[in-house]
C-alpha cells in the first residue's frame, strides 16, 4: 500500500493534538482590525478546535501530523 500525500494547504493550517483532536486558528485578524472590538480581537487571536462536522475531512488530509 502507497503512502497517503498530505494536503500542504492543509497541513499548514491545523495541527493534531496529542488526543487526537485538530486544532484551528480563527479568521479576520489580518486587517481592518481597528473596527473591531478589543474583546472580539482577543478572542480571534486564540486557538480553537475543529468542529465534530469537519473532523473527518480535516483528518484524512493530514494523515501523518
């Protein structure tokens, strides 16, 4: 069986945990951020888990992370 090529757009993107999860970074903080909240932008900046819906896709493109 040949090995599984990883998605590089992917793999750029999420990381596993050691549990097995995927973690994610937030959208919109590149630019306009002076309209945007002190609270919103803390919360953006931050790390966050990929949902139940999208855990098997995200997974199969990062086999190997």
């Amino acid at each position: 069986m040949p090995k599984l090529k990883s998605h590089k757009g992917a793999s750029k993107r999420f990381k596993k945990t050691a549990g097995g999860k995927v973690k994610r970074h937030h959208s919109g903080m590149r630019h306009i951020l002076s309209s945007k909240g002190k609270k919103r932008k803390r919360h953006l900046g931050k790390a966050t888990l990929v949902s139940d819906g999208d855990l098997a896709k995200v997974k199969r493109m990062i086999p190997y992370q």
